[in-house]
C-alpha cells in the first residue's frame, strides 16, 4: 500500500465511537459523582458480539477493572477475545480497593451481561478517578439498565463527555475511507474512538482511557496486533507529568458490519495495511489531544529526535526533554532556552557527542555542533504564540528517530492537582 496516497482518500468524519456502522452507546448521569451535571458513566455496545482487543497499565498498582478486563480477554498472554460491551465510570478509579475492588468489577461484568444477553466474561469495564476508594456495586445495579435504554448510534458525544475526569473537553475523532484491497475494493470502512486523559500520563498505557471501534471485518488476534502497534506508536508517546496510571486501557471493537459478507482481515495484507493506517490516524488525533489538553496546559509541545543509535534511545531521549520541568516551564514562559532542552538531552545517559548535536525551536536554528546560533529573541517570541511548540534536536549519532507529545507547566497545574479531591 502506497500511505501517502491512500492518505489522499481518507477522510474525517462525525460521530467519534459511534462512527462505525454496527455499535451504539450512551453517557449518562448515574451518581458515581455528586455533581448532578456531570455525565459520569458510559456504555458502548456492538449490535452483536465482536472481536475486540485490548491493552493495559504496566502499573504493578493496576486497579481491579483492569485486572478484570484482562482476564476476560484471555489474560496478558493473549489480549483478545469477543466483546458484548463495555462499561466506564468515572469519579471513581476502582484502584488500590483489593478484593472488595475486584467483586466490584466482576459483578459489574455480571449485571452488564444480563441486561445485554451475553456472557459475563463478554464485557469490559474500566474506571477512572479517585484511587482508594470503594467503589459501590448499587450505583452500577442502576446505571446500567438506564445506560441500556439510552443507547443510541449517536450516542458517542456523550459517552465521550461521561468518561471525563479532569479533561477540559471531551475526545472524540473518526475517519472513514473506501479500501483498495483485493477482496475488500469499494467497502467503505469507519474507524472512530473516544479516550479522556489530562492528568498522571505517561502511558506505558496513563490516566488514560481510550475506546475505538471500527465497522472492518477483523479477526480478534489480528485486531490485537495492530492495536498493540498502533497503541506503541501513538498513546505510548504521550506524555504530561511523566507518572503512569494504575487504570490506563485501551479497547479496540470490530463490528464488520461495513461488509458482511467480505472476508476477514488479516496480518500481511493490503487491507491490514489500510486499516492499520486508519487506526493510527484516530489514535494519533486522539494521542496529540490528550497532551494539549494537560492539566493546566497553554501549549501542545511536539519533541522530534533524530540521529539516535537506536530505537530506544530515540525515546529515552525525546522523553528527556518532554518531561523535564524546566523544559516545559521555559516554553510557559514563551523562554526560547534550548539550554534546558541540552541540559536534559545530556542526563538521560543515550549515546551521543556534543558536538554533534543540533537543536531547533519552532524551526528556529538555536544550536548547531553543540555551540549556540544567534538568533531573533524577538521572532522567537512571535513564534512562542503558537498553539504548538515544535522542539526538534538532531544527537548525530545514528539514524533512529521519534516523536513524543506533552505540554507545558503551568501554575494551573499545581492548582488542579492540589485541589483534586476537594
């Protein structure tokens, strides 16, 4: 497959995890939160049960419902399984609440799957929230059954807005495209997803939460493949405060109910290539919105590194200077010190010479074989007003590159987290 022309045929579309022919969902207010404004559970279910894959937190604190949902797809050996729904609360996180916790998730599974008609190991649930507290079993005996009700395929707005915790805005994105591939040309294939995520975001999956559906034929352990790349390449290089959540999920679905009757998609085709390239368009979108809006955030903060050894020290460079505190406080203050981008290039222990180095600052040449460039202060804050600070640095040292999103630090930051059970 040709991306960049099949770039060309893509194309943005509305309705975010509700997108894709064949599922519908719901946000309610159930009472997980006081706030009676406040959306606080969503439900998305396919309109019959579907592959679906997921990937979870490498926090060893890993909440219940994650511990639940990874064993209802077959534990960390597999990841994959057939989904009948999936079921988020927020104001809670479900964490750190041992077997009282578990129970909790496990009968959540139990009541999902009798007001859809499946088997319980069918649902997945994810929390997010509060860690420590228990959270009660009565408010979801409830908040399902209406959630059921209020089901619609347009209810993805919602749902979106219902798994919000400290998010300034809900995230929601789609794409749709009408594949190429030899067994599937002319079907029109829908790839939409939701995720909230402001706070504790260092995903190795953070706290994060992302749901992505598509109406694509896709085998269950084919669909966990592209997601576990997909999710590496995207939410993986995200992140706001460098913390990794106890909750972190992400789940894939896929309906096939764009195209019946076509066959279905497999590893080391075309059509796998297509779909790969969809998922990653939402999941990037989805990827770049959680850092823009971290909490307290002014500026989305783009840091490109190029000329590693290797993949790995392409990362753990990047993620040097996207979250160093200084870095990020120098771009609050509209600073153009690409010292402090040097300073934490250099601690993070990855193979490189000094005066090898280049760095640029919103296309600004600021240091070149690790000497400084003069430059316009005066143009550099002009450029320092964007919406996105693009910090680019060059080690010299190899051909390897990445890119890693996060935001600024603000005071706001303090304010929001110093506040956040009150």
């Amino acid at each position: 497959m040709n991306a960049e022309q099949f770039d060309i045929k893509i194309r943005a579309v509305e309705g975010g995890v509700t997108a894709a022919a064949g599922f519908k969902a719901a946000g309610i207010h159930a009472g997980f939160r006081k706030n009676p404004e406040r959306l606080d559970y969503a439900l998305v279910v396919p309109d019959k049960p579907c592959p679906g894959a997921g990937v979870f937190t490498t926090n060893r604190f890993c909440a219940a419902p994650v511990q639940v949902s990874r064993a209802n797809l077959g534990g960390t050996d597999k990841g994959y399984g057939i989904i009948a729904g999936v079921s988020i609360n927020s104001g809670n996180a479900n964490a750190a609440t041992g077997e009282t916790g578990l129970a909790c998730a496990r009968e959540t599974c139990n009541i999902a799957s009798q007001v859809i008609g499946c088997e319980p190991q069918q649902i997945l649930v994810a929390s997010t929230g509060v860690i420590g507290q228990i959270l009660p079993i009565d408010t979801f005996e409830t908040a399902i059954p209406s959630a059921y009700e209020a089901l619609s395929a347009h209810g993805g707005a919602d749902a979106a807005r219902a798994i919000m915790t400290t998010d300034t805005h809900s995230k929601e994105y789609a794409v749709r495209y009408r594949s190429e591939a030899v067994g599937h040309v002319g079907n029109a294939y829908t790839v939409g997803g939701m995720c909230k995520g402001s706070g504790m975001i260092m995903p190795n999956m953070a706290t994060m939460i992302a749901v992505i559906t598509t109406d694509a034929p896709v085998e269950s352990a084919a669909l966990h493949t592209l997601l576990l790349s997909t999710v590496k390449q995207t939410f993986n290089k995200v992140t706001v405060d460098s913390d990794t959540s106890t909750n972190d999920t992400c789940i894939m679905l896929a309906s096939g109910a764009a195209a019946a009757d076509a066959e279905g998609i497999v590893e080391g085709t075309d059509a796998f290539d297509e779909l790969a390239f969809a998922v990653h368009e939402v999941c990037e979108s989805l990827a770049r919105n959680i850092a823009a809006d971290g909490e307290g955030a002014s500026k989305l903060v783009t840091v490109n590194v190029t000329g590693a050894a290797n993949d790995e020290e392409a990362d753990i460079a990047a993620r040097a200077v996207a979250n160093s505190p200084l870095v990020k406080t120098c771009i609050a203050g509209h600073d153009c010190n690409w010292g402090r981008v040097a300073m934490a290039l250099g601690k993070c222990g990855v193979t490189f010479n000094q005066e090898d180095v280049s760095i640029d600052m919103m296309g600004m040449p600021v240091c070149r074989d690790g000497l400084t460039v003069p430059f316009d202060e005066d143009e550099a804050l002009r450029r320092f007003e964007a919406p996105e600070i693009v910090i680019s640095a060059d080690l010299g040292a190899g051909d390897a590159a990445t890119t890693v999103w996060t935001c600024d630090l603000t005071h706001e930051y303090i304010s929001i987290n110093g506040d956040y059970r009150s």
